[in-house]
C-alpha cells in the first residue's frame, strides 16, 4: 500500500505542478486561458481536440492568446462545454484570483 500510495502521491504532485505552470503562462499572456483549463481538466490537446470534433492543430492554435482572441463564440461556446466550465470564466480568466469550477 505503502508503494501504491507514494506512486499517486507524486503522480497528484505532477498533475498540479502542470496546473500551476498553465496558470503562470496565462498570468504572463504567453498561453490562453483554455491552455489552463485543458490542463485542469487533465486533457491534451489531442484528446481535446478529439472531444471538441476538431484537428489538434486547431486546438493547438487556440491555445495561443492571438489565435484564442479571435475565436469564434460558438467555438468557444464548444470549448466550455467540453470543459464543462462558463462561457464567461473560459474567455475572461486571466491566470489570478478564483480560477475555476471543480
């Protein structure tokens, strides 16, 4: 048990550890704030891109504040429901303050 319980411990720390590193690069305006909660969410882009019924390369492109920013409201209406997080908290997160609906 003693193992098993170490294993998840530090496999938990990793999973945050990613979390903190998205939300630092949203703060810094180097990632859009669907980088964040795809990690959140524990996803890649693939397999966003695989829910979402897009290419990855798309995915990819949004995770980008320019790409982000131009996104059409329907598509993002997509990305947040996939998320399953607001509209409003996916295009306004800003990497501070209350993040995210668990």
């Amino acid at each position: 048990w003693h193992v098993e319980e170490a294993v998840k411990g530090l496999a938990w720390q990793s999973i945050q550890t990613e979390i903190e590193w998205a939300r630092k690069e949203v703060r810094q305006g180097q990632r859009s704030p669907l980088a964040y909660f795809m990690k959140l969410r524990m996803m890649t882009p693939e397999l966003l891109a695989q829910n979402m019924g897009v290419s990855a390369w798309r995915v990819r492109w949004h995770l980008r504040p320019y790409g982000f920013k131009r996104m059409k409201p329907q598509v993002l209406k997509r990305y947040a429901e996939c998320l399953e997080v607001p509209v409003e908290s996916l295009k306004n997160y800003n990497g501070n303050g209350p993040d995210h609906v668990e």
